[in-house]
C-alpha cells in the first residue's frame, strides 16, 4: 500500500523531487560507467566489428572491402577444414564435457567419503588444474609417447598392446579427454563444496526412510547440487566450443614440430586434422592465412552457435535445476 | 505512450547507429600508408633510432648482432634498436596494430606477397634507383623472390638452399661409396640402411620419407621433380602437373616399405628437429633433406659426425634435374610507419648488399650468400660440404614456392592431403589431387573476392 501511494505521487513529484531522482539516478549512473565502459569497449565493439567484418575481404594489412555473403557461402559449401574442425569440436562438446563432469564428482564424491587425509586428497587431485595448460600438455604427451613414454613402457612390460595415443588419429581426441581427467580439479573442488553443503538432515530423514545408495543420491544429493552441476555444464559447453590450447600444442609437440622461427608450420590437427578445432581453424585462417573476414564469419557462427546452445541449457536449466524459477 | 517511448528509443538507435558506422568506417585497422618519398639523394650523415626486428634466436641472433654492432660503428649517430625471435605473425600483428618497426627481417618469402601488395613493407624502388644499388648483383630466383607484381618491397639476406645429408659411416658400412642420385637409389639405399630391432621395430631410419617429418614438405621435394604450382593463368596445377604424381608416388611406395604406424612410432621417439637430438645428428637417421643451415648445428652439436653433403636425388625420368633444389630465403624491408625510413634503408642496404656483412653472416650462420661478389667472396669459408649449397643456389632449375598475395595457404592445403595420402586415407591419387586443386582455386578467389 506504501509503494502503491509513493509510486502515485511520484507522477505529481514537485521540481525537488524531481532534482533529487535525476541525481540519483546521475549517482548510480557514474557508479555503472566503469562497468558499462568496460561491456562497450570490450564486449559491444569488438563483437559489432566482427559481425560487420564478416561481410568484408579483411587482410589485418589493408582496409576491410565489402564483399556481402562470399565468406558464408564459402564456409558452407567450400571450406571441408571447417566441416572437420566443427566435427571435432562437437565430438568434444558430447564427450569431454560430461566425461569431466562425471569423473569430477565421482572424486568430489570419493573425497567427500574419505575419513582421514581429506585435505591431502583434496591438494593432490586440484594440483593438475594449477598447472599451465601448455606445460600440462607437453608433459601429457611426452607420458604418452608411443616410443618412449613411460605409459607404453609400462603397457609393454605387462604384454599388452602400446597404442599410438596422440599419433593416432582414432586415439588423439580420446587422448585430450584423459588429459581434461587429469585437469579435472577445477570441477572437482565446486562439486566437493556443493556436496558437503547438502543438508545432514535430509541424509538422515532418508535413512531414516530406508533408501539405497543410488536413491540416497537420485533423491538427495542430486536435487541439491543440481545448480552447481548445470553450472558446470554450462561453462564446460562454452569452454569445449572455445577449445584450442591443448589440442595445438598436442598437435605441434606430437607431430614435432614444437618450433618457432624456420621450419614448416605444425601440421593442422596433427594426426591427419583428428585435432583441429573450430577455435583453431578460426585463428589459422585469420592469423596465418590472414583471412580476417573469413576469420569473423566463423567467429559470428561460433557465437551464435555458443548462444544458442547456452540459451537451451538455460532453458533446461528450469525444469532440471532443484530451485530454479518454474520447478515444481 | 508510445511517443515517449519513440523519444526514449532515438538517442539509443542514434548512439547504436553511430557506433556501427564507426566501427565500419575507421575502427578497424588496416589503413595503408607507403611511407614518404626519400630525398633526392642520401643523407651524408644518419642519425636516430631504427628498430630492427628479425626472427633469429641464440647463436644466430649473436651473429646477426655482430653485423649490426658493425653497422652502427660505421654510422655512430644511428642506434638500433633489436629486436630477436620475432616470426612473421609477430611483425604483421604489429604493422597492422600501427607499431613503427623500421627494419624488418621474415625468414620465408611465403609472405612476400601480402607484405608488397598491402603496402605492409615499404617500397624500397625509390631508394634502389636514388642510391645506385645494382640489383643483378642478386640472382635470378632471389631477384624473383624479393618483389611481387613488380614492386620491389624487400631485399634478400641470406638464402636457405636445400639438399641431401647423408651419414657417411652408415653409407660405407652398407658397400656404398657415393649418395644417391635418383629416387630409385634413394629408395633402394634407404631400406638398405635401415635397422630393425628383434620386434621389427626401426632402430635406424635409412631415409624417413614422411611428410612433416623435419624438413619433409612438398614443397621441398618439389624441385627435384620438376613439378610446378600454379598454371600461367594464375590456378592450381597441382592436380595437371604428372610430376606431382610421381613424388606423391615414389613416397608412398617408400612409407609402405617401413610401414606407415612403424615410421609413426620410430619418428615419435626423436628428438625436436631443431636441438642437439636432432635424429640425423644423433645417428638414427642416414640420409635426410635439409638446408645448408644444418652444416652450422652439426659443427656445433655434433662435431664429430662423419656426415657428407649432395644435391637432392631426382625424379627417375628427370635427371637433368640433377643438383638443383629447393631455394627460400630470408627478405628484408621496411616496415609500413618506419619513423627513420633513411636510416632504415641504410641497415637494409648494408645488411643486403656490403659484401663484407653479408660474408661475415653467412659464415656465421652458414646460410648462404645472395650477391654475387659475397658468393665468390675469398673470405666466404666454404667446405665441401657448404659447397653443395652453393652449387645448388647457383644451379638454373632450382626453383621456390610462388608468392601469392593469399600467402602460403595453398601448401598447407596440399600438406592436409599429403598427412591423409601417406596414412593410406587417399586412395585415389588423381582425384585427391584434383580436389586439392579446387580446394587451392577457392582460397585464392576468397582471397580476392571482388
């Protein structure tokens, strides 16, 4: 009744009045300036440019030329690097995303059971995530290298078969899935404090109940970590559509050609494009190449791509998500 | 209402409107700017700053800088500025973003194309006539390689002239006494040197013949098959050309010999092409294509390594091609914005031309010289095995990549089908390569898309 009485005289507010809302509005306004600032400069400008370059013949070296659709009509009818690289990429999208997913709360879970060395357990599965990924990658693949890694070392000692892991055109994308297991700590950690914030008594009230361990985790924990998971899924989705350094520098160093200056450039998607992602063929074809208009229709595709996908999931989100707006 | 929301939505389609037609008419960078016309004749005495960017690191960049430390004694009022370890994105990158880099050095020509045709490196014509510079003094192919469409935008510093390395003690221990000439010897003097462990796994390589291995490119195999590019209308004949055929044949033939997992898992174990585990140096390869840079890192990696050096092997059918190569080279220029195009000119023109410096690199770096009077230089030092080099440098069928103004994307192109044809992925070679014609065809029309 009081708001309804204020927001009623508000419309017959005197000239003060009046004054004293410009300025706070003025007040809030400067308090937004550096964010909005920041949105404009960094998020608005280079996201119009792009989508107005996606319609140009833009070398980085001489002005941008209007040319219309040409670079849509080649990326999808003329460019087969970009059908692999899209394939690649979705395949990590469906794969590595809900295989981190899982083995981060399998050791959330695990963690979680354990009666002594919590924090010891705890450091030594989030050590991996503090690793640089470029540093992470070089000692992944030298683990894995088919003549002289200790992985196949060991696999031969045992008799068993010494695959060609990141030679392997049928192994490289599994193998980046392993190496995005052993980084899995990053997820791990946020599911380890979603699950030791689910309430003790609900636990208790379903023992009391009589549930087994699988409905214990059905119809306790999953509802009351379910917003950290679509989180999880959510940034994962948008983190695989924008993946590129692990799969350049597992490329370059396996292919070895983990050089600079002189000498060839790294063999795309080293072996035979099976890691070549639609991040990496977007910088090849705009930093290489210097198809920069090319570069920027790929980029609006991949943005609009990443929108959608995090719009549906969003949308999911409401009748998935224990809480959210619209769950019954 | 709906007039006061009229009202409200104008400033905000005016400000929207006006930043798009910012963002399309000047924010993006990329303006070019050929750089001032030089002075009717030169300065008698240079002064300032030059920054030098050039992409040579360790032990080459300190000769590069011996040569500069040269420079700026006999100009004391000019002092440069180096910059090393610089590849050629670094300096488009910051050509385009408008950093001033006077001096500029690429290691390839791949490039050359963009960089005269985009006005990225200044046109140096002006200078060339103004200060006499006689540009026969340079070959033919180095002469070619250094300008695009008849602009003349840089000047060559060294060249990288490709040919066999064979280990000496591998080849006398098999009963040979002379490298290879022709692909059938090559072929048939590879699986000879080559060494299996008890598993029939490689142990030493007589030649590995896969693309992206080290120097294998075809590009680099290319001249010594006599295959061509482009046709002379400017499209891909790749696919015309039979010669490419017969490379993409021979190497085949040579991957199945080893087995294409085996070469896989032997080349997986050894070391960075570009270190003391070089597998040529280390022994486990007997025969390899590599430039006459490679005779300057044995000297320092492996002094004691019985190697020798050849022209590479020819096509079977095409032995008049016998001692010619692959030639690229490093090119040199002014970058777009130089704030000391005079003196910037002058370290070009000394670094490309004073036969004194360009001797003092080459022996420094064991690259190969780009004037005549630094190539017949008394103070060149030259062994049998830098020889080669030279001989192959001055041998009329060698040959480069052509300059495009869409870069090297047409070899990449035809490297993604090379990685899929040797793993046996590509069983119709013709029509691979008729594919990667078109494939070539609608890069270069992207690229200059009207």
């Amino acid at each position: 009744m009081t708001i309804a009485v204020e927001t009623r005289s508000a419309g017959r507010s005197s000239p003060a009045l009046r004054a004293k809302r410009r300025h706070q509005r003025l007040t809030v306004l400067a308090f937004l300036t550096p964010w909005l600032l920041g949105v404009a400069i960094f998020f608005v400008y280079p996201l119009v440019d792009t989508i107005y370059l996606s319609f140009t013949r833009y070398d980085l070296l001489s002005p941008p030329k209007w040319i219309g659709l040409t670079n849509y009509r080649f990326m999808f009818t003329k460019d087969p690097q970009v059908v692999q690289a899209a394939y690649n990429t979705l395949w990590l999208v469906a794969i590595l995303v809900p295989a981190r997913m899982l083995f981060g709360l399998a050791v959330a879970t695990l963690v979680t059971r354990l009666k002594s060395g919590l924090g010891v357990f705890r450091t030594v599965f989030y050590l991996p995530a503090l690793v640089p990924p470029v540093a992470g990658v070089l000692a992944f693949v030298f683990l894995f290298n088919p003549a002289t890694g200790p992985v196949n070392q060991i696999l031969g000692a045992l008799g068993l078969p010494q695959p060609l892991w990141f030679n392997d055109p049928t192994l490289s994308k599994p193998s980046l899935v392993m190496l995005g297991l052993w980084g899995v700590g990053d997820l791990m950690i946020i599911f380890l404090a979603s699950l030791l914030d689910v309430p003790k008594e609900q636990y208790e009230a379903a023992a009391l109940d009589g549930v087994n361990p699988w409905q214990r985790f059905r119809y306790v924990t999953l509802p009351n970590i379910s917003p950290v998971l679509m989180f999880a899924a959510i940034t994962g989705v948008i983190a695989a559509l924008q993946y590129f350094t692990e799969a350049v520098v597992a490329a370059s160093v396996a292919s070895g050609q983990a050089t600079t200056g002189g000498g060839n450039s790294a063999l795309l998607g080293y072996p035979e494009g099976s890691t070549l992602t639609y991040a990496q063929w977007l910088y090849v074809m705009g930093f290489k190449n210097y198809y920069l208009g090319y570069a920027s229709a790929l980029a609006v595709v991949m943005f609009v791509v990443s929108l959608g996908v995090t719009l549906i999931l969003l949308r999911r989100a409401r009748s998935l998500v224990y809480g959210a707006e619209g769950t019954r | 209402m709906s007039i006061i929301r009229g009202r409200r939505r104008a400033p905000a389609i005016s400000a929207v409107a006006v930043g798009l037609a910012l963002v399309a008419t000047g924010c993006s960078s990329g303006a070019t700017d050929a750089g001032t016309a030089p002075a009717s004749s030169a300065p008698a005495k240079l002064s300032g700053t030059v920054t030098f960017w050039h992409f040579f690191t360790d032990r080459e960049a300190a000769a590069i800088q011996t040569a500069v430390d040269k420079f700026q004694a006999a100009n004391p009022g000019v002092k440069v500025e180096v910059k090393k370890g610089q590849d050629d994105d670094k300096t488009i990158q910051a050509i385009a973003a408008g950093q001033p880099i006077d001096v500029v050095l690429s290691y390839s020509t791949d490039q050359i194309g963009k960089f005269c045709s985009t006005g990225a490196w200044q046109d140096l014509s002006a200078y060339v006539k103004r200060d006499g510079v006689d540009i026969n003094q340079i070959p033919p192919v180095v002469r070619d390689y250094t300008q695009f469409d008849g602009k003349r935008c840089s000047m060559p510093m060294l060249s990288d002239t490709y040919g066999l390395y064979y280990n000496k003690k591998m080849l006398a221990d098999a009963g040979y006494s002379a490298p290879p000439k022709t692909m059938s010897e090559l072929t048939a003097m590879a699986e000879k040197l080559t060494k299996l462990d008890g598993k029939g796994a490689i142990q030493v390589a007589g030649f590995v013949p896969t693309f992206g291995f080290y120097e294998n490119a075809p590009a680099h195999f290319a001249p010594s098959f006599g295959a061509s590019w482009f046709t002379a209308d400017g499209k891909s004949n790749i696919g015309s050309d039979p010669a490419w055929a017969s490379m993409f044949t021979w190497q085949k033939q040579l991957v199945d010999f080893y087995g294409y997992d085996k070469l896989t898992r032997f080349t997986a174990g050894l070391g960075q092409e570009f270190s003391a585990d070089n597998a040529f140096e280390k022994g486990k390869v007997a025969m390899m294509i590599d430039g006459e840079y490679r005779n300057a890192f044995i000297k320092a990696e492996a002094p004691t390594l019985e190697y020798g050096t050849a022209p590479f092997p020819t096509d079977d059918a095409k032995t008049d091609l016998y001692g010619a190569g692959y030639v690229t080279g490093n090119v040199i220029g002014i970058g777009r914005g130089s704030q000391n195009p005079e003196a910037a000119w002058a370290l070009v023109k000394y670094l490309s031309t004073d036969t004194d410096s360009v001797v003092a690199v080459a022996n420094g770096i064991k690259n190969v010289p780009t004037t005549t009077p630094a190539l017949t230089s008394p103070a060149l030092e030259k062994d049998a095995n830098y020889q080669t080099f030279l001989d192959v440098f001055a041998n009329a069928h060698s040959s480069t990549t052509p300059t495009t103004a869409s870069g090297k994307a047409y070899q990449d192109t035809l490297g993604t089908f090379a990685e899929k044809w040797q793993s046996g992925k590509v069983t119709d070679l013709a029509g691979g390569l008729k594919t990667v014609d078109q494939q070539i065809n609608d890069q270069l029309a992207l690229g200059s898309a009207p």
